[in-house]
C-alpha cells in the first residue's frame, strides 16, 4: 500500500495525549518568524529577501489563491497513493527538495547540505543538490541514502569545469542534471545591497569549486593558502550567459536525463525541446532573480501545453500541501519546495527538514482525502476553479 502521509496528523494527536506537542512550528509564518529568530541577520536576508521590492516573490504565494480546487464527494479517496514516476524513479511523492545555495550556512555547524542530504535519506524525498554547497557534492551524495539526488548545475564559463563537474555529479551517483538558466548574473536584491553581503563572495558554499581539480589547477596556491583567490576565480567563472547555441554543449555534457531551470515562456520550451532535453524547470527562482515578472504559477499551465508531454518540474511560491496540489493539477510532474525547508533547517536542523518536508505531505494528502482526488493522476486543471 503507498504511504498515507496523512497520518502524521494521528501522531502528532497521540503524541499529545501524553502532553507532548510539536516541537517545530505548524504554519508557515511561525516557521517564517523561528527562522528569523534563529539564523544571523545577513544568512536571514540572504535567504528571505529578493530582488526588488520583492513584489514577485509575494505574487508567486498570492497566485494561488486565485486557484481553488472543487471538492467531490464519496470519490473513494479513503486510501490515497501520490506516488508518481519521473525519468524513470519511482517516487513515494511528486515533492522535492529545490537547490538552493547557501544549506551549509543554515545551520550552526556549517554543514546544512548534508543535514538536509539526511532528511531526504529518512523521507525518500530527492535532493536537488546546488553547485554552491558548503561540503562537495560527494559528501552530499553519501548523505542521501536510497533517496535520490539531482545535481543542480550553475554552468560555468569554463567549459572545462563544467565537465569536471558533470563528471563528479555522474561518479558521486546523481540521477538526473538541472541546468539553472535564470542566474547567470545575480538580480538586484536591496536587502543584501543594503548589507554589502554576498556569501559566495565572502568565500562561503563553495566547495564544489575548492575541491574540483580542474579548479584547483587554474589557482597559483591552494584555496587554503589563498582563499581571496577562490573567489576572485569563482567571480571570473560563475557569470556565463549563456544562449541556445550553447545547448548542443549542455546536451553533450551528459547522459543522464537533463533538466533546464528557470524557463516560463513557450517558446523557450520548445527550443529546449528541439535540443533533446528531458524535463522543464518552470520556476522564478522565487522571485529573487527579477521583480516585476508574473508569477511562477501563471506561466505554469502554457509551459505544460508546450512541453506536449515532456516532464516539467515546477517551483516558486509553495509554502504548504496546498500550493503542492494546485500546481499538480495544473500540470506539473513534480513540486520543488524551496524557502520552507531551508527555514526548517534554520529551527530544527535535520530533524526541522523532516518536519517541513512530512507537514506538506501530509497536508496535501489529507486535501485529496477531504477533497475526493485520490491519486495525482486525479488532480487534472478540471479539479481547479479560477476566481476572476
Ligand atoms: C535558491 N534557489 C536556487 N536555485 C538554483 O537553481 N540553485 C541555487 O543554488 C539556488 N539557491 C537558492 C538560495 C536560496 C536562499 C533560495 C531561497 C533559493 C532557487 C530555488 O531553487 C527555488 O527556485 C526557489 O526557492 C523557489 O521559491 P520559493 O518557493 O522558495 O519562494
């Protein structure tokens, strides 16, 4: 029988008959406020902030408020099973954990990567690890259990680095490749302006990089001996604009199935399409890259008709099981949770990603038990209303 990921409600019920209560918080702001309390004030605007007057990111929750999915009843959801296959990988649920950069600086010990490799290892939910982690994705990758681990690829300038890279990615066991298009140049982001704070600058979540061979080779002395070094490099190799000449080379770069990140317009999915790609990224990066664009969640349901079948990932704006089901009905394959569970790494560490992670789940399961969808395959654009 699939796991009814409701049932962590019965335990945290129990659990309370013998006077015991959640120790993580149960809604999203409080986790929100818990997070802040918890991190240092330049990883928390880090993490919160976005670009501009961080409108875009706003909308991108807002957005699905205009959704509402119609209940039916006695639709025979008493057992429900999310589970769904995605290149191949039979998972438990569409949910996964998005990359993001800065993991390793979330937790006290400077190693939230592989906390967050753990609760992935103990929830079966895949890992897309970022190229900007504070311990190399081998490390990662031996965190993560039977769960499995896409490598989020940031390609650099220096196509020599990007195959290391993809090679190490390959070697340490990762499934699939996630090419993110949409950060090639960092957006305008006032909060961290404001604070002249850049961690990447600062020479932090760049172990990829200092443990590459092919990036050591490019250093006079080892990152060690001259860390202002790392990142002068680092800032030489990262920005790569790329352009749809380039995807031949991405193409190249790999077997495994590859993914573009950051992709919301047609048109870009049908050239990505017609270079050989096996999946769609549909994000906004969480509105931290340009403000005043659309919500993720609109751009949604067009990539999904242009995809014509292709895979496509969605993320931006999900904060709880809710947001999961609107975008499974709209058509996404599978749900990238992102600020949620860096916030539940922030309060709880390893334990703080598990319970994010099982409150979404089992949010989203217990919508498609009251609501009658017993499966994903149920939650077609017909399950939603629009509100005008
Ligand atoms: C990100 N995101 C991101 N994406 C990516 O492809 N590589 C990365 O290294 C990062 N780093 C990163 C750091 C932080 C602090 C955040 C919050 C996000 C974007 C991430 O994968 C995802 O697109 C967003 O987090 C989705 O938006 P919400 O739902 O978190 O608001």
């Amino acid at each position: 029988m699939a796991p009814q990921f409701g049932d962590y409600q019965l335990e945290i019920y129990l659990n309370g008959l013998g006077g015991t209560v959640p120790d993580h918080p149960m809604t999203f702001a409080e986790l929100e406020r818990r997070a802040e309390a918890a991190l240092p004030p330049g990883v928390w605007s880090y993490v919160a902030g976005g670009a501009g007057d961080e409108h875009t990111q706003r909308a991108n929750v807002t957005a699905f408020e205009r959704w509402g999915l119609v209940p039916r009843m006695m639709a025979g959801a008493a057992q429900r099973d999310l589970s769904v296959e995605l290149f191949g990988l039979a998972l438990a649920s569409p949910l996964l954990l998005a990359p993001v950069g800065v993991l390793g600086i979330c937790t006290p010990d400077g190693h939230g990567d592989l906390a967050v490799a753990r609760a992935a290892a103990r929830t079966g939910v895949p890992m897309i690890a970022s190229t900007l982690s504070a311990d190399p994705l081998e490390a990662v990758a031996k965190e993560l259990g039977t769960a499995p681990g896409l490598f989020q690829l940031y390609p650099p300038g220096d196509r020599e680095l990007a195959e290391s890279l993809v090679r190490r990615a390959e070697a340490a066991g990762f499934t699939a490749l996630v090419v993110t298009l949409d950060t090639w140049v960092t957006g305008w982001r006032p909060r961290d302006l404001s604070t002249a704070n850049f961690p990447q600058l600062r020479g932090k979540c760049l172990a990829n990089y200092t443990s590459d061979p092919v990036f050591r080779a490019r250093l006079a002395k080892t990152p060690e001996e001259d860390p202002a070094a790392v990142v002068r490099e680092w800032a030489t190799v990262f920005p790569n604009a790329l352009s749809w000449a380039d995807l031949p080379w991405l193409r190249s770069l790999t077997s495994l199935p590859l993914l573009l990140k950051g992709i919301q317009h047609p048109e870009d999915v049908r050239r990505a399409r017609d270079g050989g790609v096996d999946g769609i990224y549909c994000s906004n990066h969480g509105g931290r890259q340009a403000n005043g664009g659309l919500p993720a969640i609109e751009a949604l349901p067009g990539v999904v008709e242009a995809a014509d079948g292709l895979p496509v990932l969605f993320d931006s704006g999900v904060r709880s099981g809710a947001e999961l089901v609107k975008a499974l009905a709209l058509g996404a394959s599978a749900v990238g949770l992102g600020r949620p569970y860096a916030y539940g790494l922030a309060v709880g560490g390893e334990d703080g990603v598990v319970h994010v992670l099982r409150s979404v789940l089992a949010e989203a399961d217990l919508l498609m038990a009251v609501d009658g969808y017993p499966t994903v395959a149920d939650l077609t654009p017909q399950a939603l209303r629009r509100l005008s």
